[in-house]
C-alpha cells in the first residue's frame, strides 16, 4: 500500500501521533518550515509531516508504520548539509524524521577512552561531555554547534583534525541504527578489535541516511592536549603552502593537528563582511595557512617545534610573514580567520560549492589549474579555494563576478562543478571528499564510480532497503529502466 489518498496519509499522521505523541509529529507550516530547506537555500521540499521521536524504541516503530505505508523517510539532524542530504522532496509525499529529541550522552568512559552518545546530540555537545571527562573528542567542524552526531556520522564528516585523527568513520567503535523493516540492530561494541564478520557499522557511516537510521554512537575519545600552539602564515604560494605542510608533517607529525589553506580572496572577504576579525599582518598576502600544533605530552616544546620550522621556511621563501598566537583568546581570533569562510563567502554573493579531493601532493596544482579553467569559462569569476590542504581536501569554492545576476550565476552551476571535476579527475583525485554527494552530486556518481563499483552499491541498498523508502533521491542516481 503505497499512502496516495487523503485518507491514507491521515490514517498514517494518526499512527504516528500515536506513537510519538502529538507535540512530536509536526504538520503546521510554520513549524516544519526550518526542517524542508537546506542550509544552502539550493532545495526546498515539501513533507506529510516531520516527526520527532523521544528514542529508538518509537523511531523503530515508526519506521515499520511507513514502511507498511510505502512512505519515504527522510532522517535529519542539524540540517547543516552541503548537498541537500537531509531536505525532502517536493511531492509532499515523504516524512521528514527528526532526531533532535534523541541527544543523551550516555556514558563516557575515560578509561577505555570512549563516549556514548545519541544521534540528535550536536557535535559541540559531545565535544564538551568528553571535555568534562578529560578527554578529547578529536573531530571538528565550523557547524559543530548545529551537525548532529547522527548527521555527521551519516556523511563521515570530515573537517579540521581529519589530517591528525581521521574522518568520523575513524572515530567509530559501534553503532546503534534502525533498520529499513524497523528492526533495531544494537552494535554499540566498544571493542577495539572485533573481526566478527562483515564491518556492518562501516557500511551505515556515510550512507548519507540511504540504508538506515543511525539512533545512537560509541565514539573513539583521544587524551586532552596539554600544549597547543596556532600559527597563521602569509604565504606566496599554493606550492608554499604544500612545502610548509611538508616540513610540518617532517618535524613532529604527531602534533600537526589542522593545516588549513586561504586564498588571499577568501581572507578578504572575511575581512570585509565579518565583524570583529582583523589580519594580524601589516600587509595581506597571496595565500595563507592556519597551523595547528597539540600533543598531551606535558613539556614538549611544541612552541620551539614550531619557531624552528617557520624560520627554516622564511629562510627559504616559503613564508612571508607569520604570528603565533599567545593566548586562547588569540587562537579563536587567528581559527575565526579560517571558520567564518563559509559566511562570508555567502555575504559576497552566489557561489557554487566544490568540495574535492586529490593527493596532498597535488594540491598545488589543482588550485592553479582549476582557477584557470574556471576563468576561461566565465570571465570574471572569483576562485577562492580553501580548507583541509593536509588530507588533500580543497573546498573549490566560486563566487560569482562582481555585479552578475546570482540566479543566472547559479544556472551554470553544472557546467562550473563539471569543469572543476574535470580537472580533479586528471589529477588523480575525487568529487566528494568530505560532505558527501546528496541530491547535489548524485548524477555525477556513474561517471565517477560506474559499473563493479557502482553495481555493488545498488546491490547493498536493495538488500537493505528492498522498498527503496530510505532517504530516497539520495546519493544513487535513479536506476536505468530495464531493458
Ligand atoms: P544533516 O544535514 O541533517 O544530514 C546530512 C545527511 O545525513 C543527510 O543525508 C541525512 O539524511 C543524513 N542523516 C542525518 N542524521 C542521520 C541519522 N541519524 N541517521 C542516518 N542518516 C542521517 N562537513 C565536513 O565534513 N567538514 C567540515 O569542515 C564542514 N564544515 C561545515 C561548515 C559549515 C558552516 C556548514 C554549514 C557545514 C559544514 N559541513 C562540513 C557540512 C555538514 O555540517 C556536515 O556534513 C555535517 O556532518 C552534517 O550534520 P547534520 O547533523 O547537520 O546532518
Ligand atoms: C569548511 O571546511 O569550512 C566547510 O566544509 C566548507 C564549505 O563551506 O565548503
Ligand atoms: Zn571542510
């Protein structure tokens, strides 16, 4: 029975209401409104309703009740995608599920060095529960205040620390999740060995929401640092930038913790529509890096670690200027530099988003060569590549030429994200690093991932999701029709 009618989506509504009460299955308007657009504003869906279950027990149920109903199901968190990931489609005819009510921190244990959280607590929270408890949760993200654990499992996120601690499926011991019939399967293991057959928790990390529901986390905690020491660079090149990440990594790679890379562009708009952020230089640069040092080992000399390599690398043209930070204060101020990227670049206009990969040593390249081949296509587009330099990961991102109409700009969006990915394939690299593919990057999966790939996946939904009802429209392209 698939619901069609009136009358079947109220019986639906109904039972649902039954299960997570009414205050928990919102229909109004002005209530579901903030959960059917993405934070992009690029998509905007419409749904039966939204529901909001208070734990696995109701969230299993309700997934049985669609899955009875043939009602796509549509799991969110913050809501934070970069890809349309969590907004649903236009017919009106999915649920949008909600699992803000669900962000308990369960347990954290110091010991075995792990924390025990719901998938609607938000990455901050988290982050502070294994503060509390002397540890460190090591992801971080710009949207860690809003991202969800649920939601950033589901798109293996990567972010600031990746170059030091991995992306979120490093992170993660077990996993509790809801399955496509409703079932639950409880694998919250924190095991640090357990080869006990397929990694069934690999296969729901970054699946985007497509497989199953994802209701509850162990996650992997580090020791608090004892030392940190942040550095911002004026740098002359993109190749500067790879040769100090280099003589970085050469010197203490336990202690590199971030190396992020800005554009002289990107830093300018920061500077020109964020509040409150000034360059600490008396002159701006080309290019810059934000470097992050931290180890729990007390009396490292992390400070000499870094005086040491950022002389060599003046010595050698690498670095123009750099400032070390002095205080806690004067960390956040250098880190707000790199994190208010994203806003700003939203201030200046339309911009089209790339978030690419390739190896670490071809970065250089790839922001020389995708800057050119932008330029020949739409004369007076602004390139402003940015972010994660030491895993590889540029956020190729393109802001429209001054004055140019932002809808027309948009419009093109395709032929700007074929034109970088094109380059990106020469350079050995790949389409989606870090925020996943969505709704924003499906059609470009069989170009990329066509045929055993491809195929393989097909076969893992279908044996997990046989009626196709979770996070339809998401990451696989519609299939072909049957000969
Ligand atoms: P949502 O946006 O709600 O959902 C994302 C996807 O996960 C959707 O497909 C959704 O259906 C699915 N999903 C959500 N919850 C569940 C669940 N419980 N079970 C199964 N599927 C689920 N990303 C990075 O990787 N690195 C960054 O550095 C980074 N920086 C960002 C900075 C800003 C300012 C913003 C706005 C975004 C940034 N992102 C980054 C992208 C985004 O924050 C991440 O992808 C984040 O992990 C998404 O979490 P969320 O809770 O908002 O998920
Ligand atoms: C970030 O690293 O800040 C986000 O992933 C970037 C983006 O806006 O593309
Ligand atoms: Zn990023």
């Amino acid at each position: 029975m698939s619901a069609t009618s009136t009358a079947d989506s109220a019986a639906l509504l109904d039972a649902l209401r039954g299960i997570a009460g009414a205050a928990g299955v919102l229909t109004d308007p002005q209530d579901t409104a903030g959960y059917l657009q993405d934070w992009r504003k690029l998509y905007r869906g419409r749904a039966l309703a939204v529901v909001r279950p208070p734990d696995t027990a109701a969230l299993a149920a309700i997934v049985r009740r669609c899955a009875a109903a043939g009602v796509g199901m549509v799991p969110q968190g913050g809501n934070t995608s970069m890809a349309g990931g969590a907004t649903p489609s236009e017919d009106g005819r999915q649920v949008v599920i909600s699992l803000a009510r669900m962000n308990r921190v369960r347990d954290v244990d110091p010991v075995d060095f792990s924390l025990t959280v719901e998938a609607g607590a938000t990455l901050k929270a988290a982050q502070d529960a294994a503060a509390a408890a002397g540890c460190l949760l090591p992801l971080s993200i710009s949207a860690e205040g809003s991202a969800q654990i649920g939601g950033v499992l589901a798109t293996n996120a990567g972010g600031n620390t990746t170059v030091r601690f991995g992306n979120a499926r490093d992170l993660v011991l077990g996993l509790e999740v809801v399955l496509a019939d409703g079932q639950v399967w409880n694998g919250l293991r924190r095991l640090r060995k357990d080869n006990t057959g397929y990694c069934l928790r690999q296969l729901f990390v970054g699946a985007e929401g497509t497989l199953g529901i994802i209701t509850a986390a162990v996650l992997k905690l580090a020791p608090q640092p004892r030392e940190v020491e942040v550095a911002l660079c004026g740098l002359p090149s993109p190749e500067a930038a790879l040769a100090l990440f280099t003589r970085l990594q050469r010197s203490d790679p336990a202690a590199l913790v971030a190396f992020e890379y800005m554009s002289g562009i990107g830093i300018g708009f920061v500077l020109r529509h964020i509040q409150g952020v000034a360059l600490p230089f008396a002159a701006p640069a080309p290019h810059y890096a934000l470097i992050e040092l931290a180890t729990p080992r007390a009396e490292a000399g992390l400070r000499t670690v870094l005086e040491e390599a950022l002389t060599a690398a003046m010595d050698e043209g690498d670095v123009l200027d750099a400032v070390i930070a002095e205080s806690g204060a004067q960390r956040a101020a250098l880190w707000r530099l790199r994190e208010e990227h994203t806003e700003a670049q939203a201030r200046e206009g339309a911009s089209v988003k790339n978030d690419v990969s390739v190896p670490v040593s071809r970065t250089p390249e790839l922001i020389r060569r995708a800057t050119a081949a932008c330029e020949a296509l739409i004369p007076g587009i602004r390139a402003v590549p940015f972010g994660h330099l030491g895993d590889g990961n540029i956020h190729f991102n393109l802001e429209q030429p001054p004055g140019a109409d932002p809808a027309a700009f948009l419009a093109q969006s395709h032929a700007i994200m074929d034109t970088v990915a094109e380059v990106v394939r020469g350079l050995d690299g790949s389409f989606s690093a870090e925020h996943g593919l969505g709704r924003l990057k499906s059609y470009m999966l069989p170009l990329w991932r066509g045929g055993a790939e491809l195929d393989a996946m097909r076969r893992i939904k279908h044996a997990l999701d046989p009626l196709g009802l979770m996070n339809p429209g998401k990451v696989l392209p519609e299939e072909p029709p049957a000969e």
